[in-house]
C-alpha cells in the first residue's frame, strides 16, 4: 500500500514537512486502526501488504505527522487522513480525502458516467490543477519545477520512506 495508494501522501510529507529516511526520529503504529493481512494471489504466491494502516512519523526536527490511510474504506478511491502536529502535540494541518464536498461530487459524476472509476473523479480536479501549474511554468520559461509541486527527488524520497516504513510497519502489526 505505501509504495502505491499511500504514495502521494508521502509525496507530500516530503514536499511539505521535510520528511525522509534521514529525518525520521521514531514510527508509532496505530495498532488499532491498521490491518496487515497475508493473502494467496491467484498464481499461489502468497502477499503481505496493509487493508489499512495508521501510522506517526516523528522527525528529528520535532515535527509530528499522523497518517491514516484505507484501502477498502471507500469505493470512490480515497479515505486518506493526514494531520500534522508541532513536538507539543498541537495540530498544525488535518486533511481528510475526500471530504464531504468532493464525496458528493464524485458520487454525482459516477451516477453519470458509471462505466468510469470513480477514483478518477476523485482526482480530476487535482490533475487539471497539475497541468495547469506544468504547462504555465514551462511556458514561462521559469527553472526548476513549481512550487510545491513534487519532483523526482521528492519521489525517490517517498518510495524510500515507503521502503522503510512497509517492513518496520509490518513487524510491528504482527
């Protein structure tokens, strides 16, 4: 789940709070939210990987960030929490995928269309945003890559935070 659906959340960790591998300082586990299942695929290879999964990432910088993320916990595709506290333990930013105005929209979409994903009405509005963003700062001429937007150091950074919270995650769920 962290190195795919989770991915875009540690994306933004590391664009917004600086977080990576090297920065990490503890993991807590919430034991009470996460689900880690081991399944037989269809070739008879088994798969261990997360029905859902809570997490905080304390870093070494004293910045906390709560991560909850479902994957069978909405049919549109979302049902990603996120909330970032400072070392006192006072909430800075709390995120909530989709919210009840993009659940609505979503559900009003797929009612019209519903030979579609529902996940890519989730997300349509995000990626407009993208290529808006992409193209204008190109057509600029402007250097490097958007503000705040993720590049290919910030990617090689969340597959490392994926890479090290999966097994670290998975021990500590048994």
């Amino acid at each position: 789940m962290l190195k795919n659906m989770a991915i875009h959340e540690l994306a933004l960790l590391a664009t917004y709070w600086g977080v990576t591998v090297d920065n990490i300082k503890s993991v807590t586990p919430d034991a009470a939210f996460s689900e880690c299942k081991t399944l037989t695929g269809p070739g008879g290879k088994q798969f261990t990987d997360f029905a859902k999964v809570g997490f905080t990432v304390e870093t070494k910088d004293g910045k906390t960030i709560t991560l909850m993320i479902d994957r069978c916990g909405s049919d549109s595709g979302g049902n990603s929490i996120a909330v970032v506290s400072d070392a006192s333990g006072k909430e800075l930013f709390r995120a909530e995928t989709p919210d009840a105005a993009l659940s609505t929209k979503v559900a009003e979409a797929a009612a019209k269309d519903p030979e579609m994903m529902p996940y890519f009405f989730l997300q349509h509005d995000d990626y407009i945003t993208l290529k808006e963003l992409s193209s204008s700062h190109v057509i600029k001429g402007a250097a490097g890559a958007p503000e705040g937007m993720a590049t290919i150091d910030v990617a090689v950074d969340a597959l490392k935070v994926a890479e090290y919270l999966t097994p670290l995650l998975q021990d500590a769920l048994k």
